[in-house]
C-alpha cells in the first residue's frame, strides 16, 4: 500500500496543473464558441499539453497504487481539468476518512 505522504504530493501535482489548464481551458472555449481562431491557436495546443501532462499523471499515480483506472478515465472524459479536481477532492476525502 503506497504512503499517504506519497499520494498526496501527487495530488498535489495533479493539483496544480488541473488548475493551470482550467485556466486555459475557460478562454479557449469562450474563444472558441467566439470563433476567435487567433485566441484558440494559441490556447488550443497550450491546454492539448496540458491535457497530456494530466494524463500522463493520472496514468502514473494509477501504475503506482495511488488509485485506481476511473481517475484517468474521468481526466480523459472530462478533457481534463473537471475530472482532475473532482477525482482530487474523492481521494483526499478517502485518505481524510482512512485516518
């Protein structure tokens, strides 16, 4: 069973970039439904990077024991961020109630 201490900190990471692509992700669809194809081809492959860094995290903490296969497949449904903080907040909640 990996430590508490560890899954946390991926949280944390998980965290942090769930946050800076929500930021991205706002204006680019806002942009988007804007057809402001400037905007967006700039901020579309800035939050594409950012969704794959999700991933990839996600993908790491699961091959680690962190959690299981749903956060991935939440982080991937949700085009990233959404999923992220909702799959952050269910573990922290999980990890607070194990105490």
């Amino acid at each position: 069973m990996p430590a508490t201490e560890d899954i946390r900190r991926a949280l944390n990471v998980v965290g942090v970039v769930a946050v800076v692509d929500a930021v991205l992700l706002v204006p680019l669809v806002i942009a988007a439904l804007n057809h402001d194809e400037g905007t967006v081809s700039i901020l579309g492959p800035l939050h594409g990077t950012g969704f794959l860094i999700l991933v990839a995290l996600v993908v790491r903490g699961t091959l680690k024991g962190y959690w299981g296969w749903w956060f991935p497949v939440i982080t991937v449904i949700t085009a990233g961020p959404p999923g992220c903080l909702a799959g952050d907040i269910k573990i922290r909640r999980e990890l607070s109630a194990s105490r």
